[in-house]
C-alpha cells in the first residue's frame, strides 16, 4: 500500500473515532457504568433491591383468607304515612279528591328491604373485623362470609363516622387467619401495594398499583388524611385492606373518585391503630378538645398581623368554660407547638388533639401580638358541634347591610352574649360576598377593635383599611374565624331591589 493510500485510510479511521466520540452521549449509559465525579446519586443506588414485582400470587394466596365478604340489610318502612299536619304524600298529588282517597288513603305500611355490600378484614382470631363504618351504619342485620364460603352473623363493637372506621365481631367455630398491620407512616409515594375485596359482588378480587399520594384531603371529615392509590378501587372494596409488598395491611379502603379512573382512597392503618381500644371497650372514640376554634393562616392575614411566615393555627374563638379558656387563650393567638409537637397548620393541631388523653395537661407554645408565651392547658373532651338556628333581624358598606344586635335577635340567635353587627344583606361581587361572608354572620372584630355597636363598627371603617385589607373575626352559627376583605376600587354598586332571604 502506498503512502498516500495509507494516509487516506488512517485518515478515515480518524474521521470514524472523532464522530464516535461526539455520538457516545447521546446513548445511555448501563446501570453499572460508574459516574465521572459529578457527585450526583447513580440510579442503582435509589432503585430498591426488588424491583417491580413479578407476581402477587403467593401474597394473594396467602392473605385471602383473611379477607371478607360484609352484606347488610336495613329494613325501609313504606306506605301512606301521616306528614306533620296530618296529610299523607298523596294529599299533595291529588288534593281532597274522593277518587283517588278511597284507593289510597289507608295503604298499609310496607317495610322493604335494602341490601349492600362491602368488605373487611380479620384482625384477631377470635372474631374481630375491620371495615368502615358507612359499610354498617345503621344496618338490622350483617352477614359476614370467609373465603371458605362459611358465613356468620356478625354484631357492630364500635364505630366512628369521623373516620369512617367500625369495628365488628363474629362467633366463629374455629381459629380464624388474620392480617397483620403495617406502619402507614412508613410508606413512601410511588412504593407498589395491592388491594383485596369484593368490588360489585366479585368475591376476593385482587388489584394492584402503587401510592401515589400521601395525606390527602377529600372533605370527608375533620380527620382527612387518605392514602390515594391507583389500584383498582371500586364500589364493593369498601373497609377491605390495602397490603404493602411485605403483606402487611398499610389501609383500609374508603372512597373513589367517580369522575376518574386510577384515583381511590384509604384510611391509613395507623388511624384505625390508635382507635381500635377505644372501640373495643366503648363503643366509640374518646378524643381530646381545647374547646377552641381555629383556621389556617393566609397569606393576606399573615400579612395583616405583620407575621413572618404562615405557618401555625390561628384561633378564631375561645368557648367560655372550655379548657382554651381556663388556660388564658384568646381569639388572635397563633398556636405553634403543643405537648412538645410542632404546629403547623390547623390539620396538625387537629390530629394531635385528639390524640391527647382527656385530662392530661399540656404545654401550648403560642404567639400574641409577636410575643412567644407558653400556656398550660388540661385536655377536656371533644364534644359536637351544635347547630343554632339563627333569624333575620342599617349600614350599609363593603358590599353588605348590617344592623346592630339587639337583645331580641341575640335571644332568636340563642346567644348569651349582646354585642356586635349582624349582617342583613350582602351585595353579589362585592367585597363581602367575594370573602364568603353569609347573612346571619356576626363581625365581632375589625382590624383587632371588637365591634360592641353600630358606632364601633362605623368609626372602625372609618379608620381605613392596613395594607388595603381589613381583618374581620366574624361569627357564624356556634363558630367564629378570621376572614379578610379587600378595598373595593371605585364606587360601589347600587342595591338589588328584591330583599336577600337570609341562608
């Protein structure tokens, strides 16, 4: 070969090497391919040891039995009942007609009966199931039937609507298999788990899929805190187990969301834990209570208070008697930290509250007026809320007509205290109404002056807005909370003509 010929060939070869060095990049690199000293965490060190699991037969086979099939039915009395006033329903449709009285005035009274499904699992030997508490509200009778086609009477040991657990029993005749129950505080977003119920009727139907979200808030009660998951969740799975990869149950499945597919929620096992004594020897769950309300703070009233972050639980009211009040806390203290927890939110201060034991005494880590102080507070128990019927009773600004309280309406409102403007009307797109502010409520503060008066009310609004908003502590019913309104721009819009009847 001459040398010319070989200098071309090498020169090829070069050429071939160089475009090969450019391309490499662009290939991936194997997962044992070290990495040059860039610091960052190689895929193999955040993948776990198994990866995607091959099959979920032995887990399914082995933790079948101990899932249930839960019928109920609930007996419905029909037929041409007497409605206040002495009418039946058919006095509405066809008036005195004599006709229609002679065939249906005296129709006995029907009872039907309605049936349902859900599911459950074992949690002890002996006979105790869990499932949620909608699966048996209110049923004459339960029905619970194993995977060996045995099925038994069951009687409800406990329940509780706020968390939608219910605990119940059956005699069983043998020695029953049982889950066991995970840690839910130890799951992670994206880790596998699978489901195990009877969905539409189908017994012991499995479903996989993995956590896609922690603590979730679905407006189900004061204690949301779901799991979502998208494994296959469907009417019928109801109170049956969602199972870790480990074979422990890490949730009891609850809700759907019926407008998505891949969407369902379950009530963390640890939830039903801390529960589960109280439902076994009373019957239904004692939780601890500040006699307080309170809101999480926004960023227009983190603004308004002058705060430097947002984060801790801002009370609205202090009930009198309750031990919020014996410990000296007033509305506008933000709670930062209590029993040595910290608080972040409403949502945080909630769960730890009720977890307190009734009588135990705490510390409460609160700010006032930008000044930490710590109260001591004894833990008294939750009580539900009451609903008060409130009566339509005039100044008129911010968008809503206000009248001052008389002894009157605070004796119609059932209220023990005189004191403050209830509002009459409320202009629709005005500041009020875009602030969610209801006829009926009562503003008891204005930018922290408390409002006694029409007068006191007039001369606050007098004073101007701070920073373009005003801060209201306003009562609604049996609770108060914070609400901010912005200055309106311009003048304001005139009145409706047509009176606004109160909500």
């Amino acid at each position: 070969m001459t040398l010319k010929r070989r200098k071309k060939v090498f020169s090829v070869i070069l050429m071939f090497i160089m475009m090969a060095g450019v391309m490499m990049p662009a290939f991936p690199c194997p997962a044992w391919a070290p990495l040059s000293g860039s610091g960052e965490a190689h895929a193999r060190d955040v993948l776990p040891d198994s990866a995607a699991p091959v099959s979920f037969a032995d887990l399914a086979e082995k933790l079948g039995p101990a899932v249930v099939n839960i019928s109920t039915t609930k007996v419905i009395k029909t037929g041409a009942r007497r409605l206040p006033g002495g009418e039946t329903p058919f006095d509405r449709f066809f008036g005195s007609d004599e006709f229609f009285r002679r065939f249906f005035d005296d129709l006995p009274e029907r009872e039907l009966k309605q049936r349902s499904l859900g599911s459950g699992f074992i949690i002890s030997s002996d006979g105790y199931i869990f499932t949620n508490n909608h699966v048996v509200e209110k049923a004459d009778k339960i029905r619970v039937k194993l995977s060996s086609g045995k099925e038994y009477d069951a009687e409800v040991k406990g329940r509780d609507s706020n968390t939608d657990i219910a605990l119940i029993k059956i005699k069983a005749d043998r020695v029953l298999p049982v889950v066991t129950l995970g840690n839910s505080d130890k799951l992670r977003v994206g880790e596998w788990v699978f489901a195990i119920g009877n969905p539409f009727g189908l017994d012991h139907t499995v479903t996989a899929g993995i956590i896609s979200a922690k603590g979730r808030v679905i407006g189900a009660g004061p204690y949301d805190n779901f799991l979502q998951t998208d494994a296959s969740i469907n009417p019928g799975n109801s109170g049956g187990p969602l199972f870790n990869m480990a074979g422990e149950v890490v949730g009891i499945n609850t809700a759907i969301v019926a407008q998505g597919q891949g969407i369902g929620f379950a009530i963390p096992i640890n939830m039903a834990r801390e529960i589960l004594e109280d439902l076994k020897t009373s019957g239904r769950v004692t939780r601890g209570w500040l006699g307080i309300t309170v809101q999480d703070i926004t960023e227009e009233i983190s603004a308004n208070l002058k705060l430097k972050n947002s984060q801790g639980a801002l009370v609205s009211q202090v009930l009198e008697g309750e031990p919020g009040d014996k410990a000296g806390m007033k509305a506008g203290d933000i709670i930062i930290g209590i029993d040595g927890k910290p608080v972040t939110s409403t949502k945080d201060l909630l769960k730890i509250v009720a977890a307190l034991k009734v009588g135990k005494k705490v510390q409460v880590r609160t700010l006032r007026d930008g000044r930490e102080m710590t109260l001591s507070a004894v833990i008294g128990e939750r009580k539900d809320a009451r609903e008060i019927a409130a009566k339509e009773p005039v100044h008129q600004q911010l968008g809503m007509t206000v009248q001052e309280v008389t002894p009157e309406i605070a004796r119609n409102l059932g209220r023990k205290v005189q004191g403050g403007v209830i509002i009459t009307r409320i202009r629709p797109g005005s500041a009020a109404d875009d602030a969610g502010l209801k006829i009926q409520d009562i503003i008891l503060q204005i930018n922290r002056a408390r409002i006694r008066t029409l007068k006191d009310y007039q001369n606050a609004l007098s004073r101007g807005p701070e920073n373009n908003t005003w801060l209201l502590l306003v009562q609604r019913g049996d609770s108060s909370f914070f609400v901010t309104l912005e200055k309106e721009n311009g003048n304001p819009k005139p009145e409706q003509e047509e009176e606004q009847e109160p909500g």
